[in-house]
C-alpha cells in the first residue's frame, strides 16, 4: 500500500512510483473488461429485451455506465483499488440518484473485480464465479433491485 499511517503522521512508500504505475498499467486493462461488461449489459435493452423502461448509456472515457429506470438513476462507475496482497483490482462502485427529489447520491454498493474478469460476488458452494462478461446483465439488475428496494434518505418507510 502506498502510504502507511504510523501514529499522527503519514509514511510514504520509496516504492510509490511502481506502484501507481502498476496500478495505471491494470486500469487500462480493467477498462477493457469493463467495456465489455458494459457492452453485455446491452443485451438488457435490446430490441428483444421484455425491460422497455430501462436504458443504458456508456461514458466516452470507457470508465462509467449510467443506468435510467423508473425514474431512478444510476451509475456504475469504474475505479482502482488493491485486492489482497496488494493486487490492484478494478473497484465498480454503483451509487443512485432520483433527480426529481434529491441533489445528491447515495451509494447502493460495490464489487471488485480481477484481470480475468471474476468478481467478488458471494456464490452458493458449486456454482460459478459471477464474472463480468458473461453475468453483467444479472449484475444490473442486481443494483437496480437494490435500488428500489434501499429506503430514500430522510422519509420513513
């Protein structure tokens, strides 16, 4: 890990500028697992799709996708991280935002995910890994019932 906190103060690793370079090094290969994650996630909308309330739009920086339903927003939004043993892991980060009643988001959750495209999704013993290509429109969908489900800031249900 980069930097340390000993105490009060901060310790800064002599190795800092490997590390962020691995790190920039795995980003570019988690955009293109998340590119095809996004472009899986398609199928979500397509013209044989029983979901007609749903859209989907990718960002030009290849690192975000926003999710429309029902009224609700929102926005799966790709990041670095380190995984176990400092292994840098592409971190999707899933917040929501109902534009009509309130500025600010809030984050339903986040998963990781590694360079063969696995993710940290819990599984039942015997099934397989959730990974991103082959599980993304389940992965949506996912966070859209989270997104429903999750009480609104502030109202009492």
């Amino acid at each position: 890990i980069p930097v340390t906190q000993k105490g009060d103060r901060m310790q800064i690793s002599d190795k800092i500028f490997e590390q962020i370079t691995y790190v920039e090094k795995r980003y570019a290969k988690f955009k293109q697992i998340f590119a095809i994650f996004v472009e899986s996630a398609q199928d979500l909308v397509g013209e044989n799709s029983p979901l007609k309330a749903l859209k989907l739009e990718a960002s030009a920086e290849g690192n975000c996708l926003d999710v429309f339903f029902a009224g609700i927003h929102m926005r799966f939004l790709l990041l670095p991280c380190y995984g176990e043993g400092e292994s840098a892991r592409g971190r999707v980060v899933c917040s929501r935002n109902i534009p009509t009643l309130y500025k600010d988001s809030d984050i339903l959750g986040s998963f990781t995910f590694s360079t063969d495209g696995s993710t940290d999704f819990d599984t039942a013993p015997g099934r397989d890994l959730i990974e991103m290509e082959y599980d993304a429109t389940k992965i949506v969908l996912h966070f859209v019932h989270m997104a429903i489900n999750k009480p609104l800031p502030g109202l009492v249900a």
